[in-house]
C-alpha cells in the first residue's frame, strides 16, 4: 500500500512487533515499562546521565490514566522529585528498578528527577 513504510518488503509496524514478540520470548525486558488502567496511550521518554535520569510522561488520551513506571537504573536511588509540583515523590525501588506512580489527567506531562545517592 503506498505510504506504508518497508523493511524487506514487510510493513515496519508488523516487523517491529514480532521482533519485540521475539525479545520478549527471549527474556529481554525493556529500560522503562509503562502500566496500569488506560494507559495504552502513556508514552515515557527519558534523558540519561552518569547519576541522574531525567523522565518524561506523556498521557495523549482525553481520559484519565492511572500510571504505573517501572524504570531499571544502574544505582540506587536516592531521591525521586516531581520537577512540575516541585516536591519529593515516594517511590519503591525492586531490584534494580524504581516504581512510581501517579493518575495522569488528560493531556497531561509528568516530569520526574531520579538522583543518585
């Protein structure tokens, strides 16, 4: 179909999904995982440094989401900070990876620091 983008003759999004299928088969999970109700429509970038992470989290839905982040870091964590209310977050930390979470209003952006200790 024209405006399908390829990648040796499958279409891209059929690729992507069975080599994700494949990866998972294979015990690979993911840097970030995103959970919880209405959540399908939650995307999470992030911004890497030696001590500190930077997370973005975007709900595109007109709906509410009650969001769950699992995110693997390679230390532990001392402070998670919610940088748009400015205040400490809690958060729990389950080998290797921190969990936050928040509800998500429609259209909104989370922005969270987690710091190093």
């Amino acid at each position: 179909a024209e405006g399908v983008v390829r990648h040796q003759g499958e279409p891209v999004a059929l690729v992507a999904a069975e080599s994700l299928e494949t990866a998972r088969a294979a015990g690979v999970e993911p840097e970030v995982a995103v959970s919880g109700p209405e959540t399908d429509q939650v995307e999470v970038r992030r911004l890497v440094g030696a001590d500190v992470q930077f997370l973005f989290a975007f709900n595109h839905a007109a709906a509410r989401a009650d969001t769950t982040l699992s995110v693997r870091v390679p230390w532990e964590v001392g402070v998670a900070r919610d940088l748009i209310d400015d205040r400490e977050l809690r958060f729990q930390d389950s080998g290797g990876k921190v969990v936050l979470q928040k509800t998500l209003g429609a259209g909104e952006v989370w922005v969270v620091r987690l710091k190093g200790r």
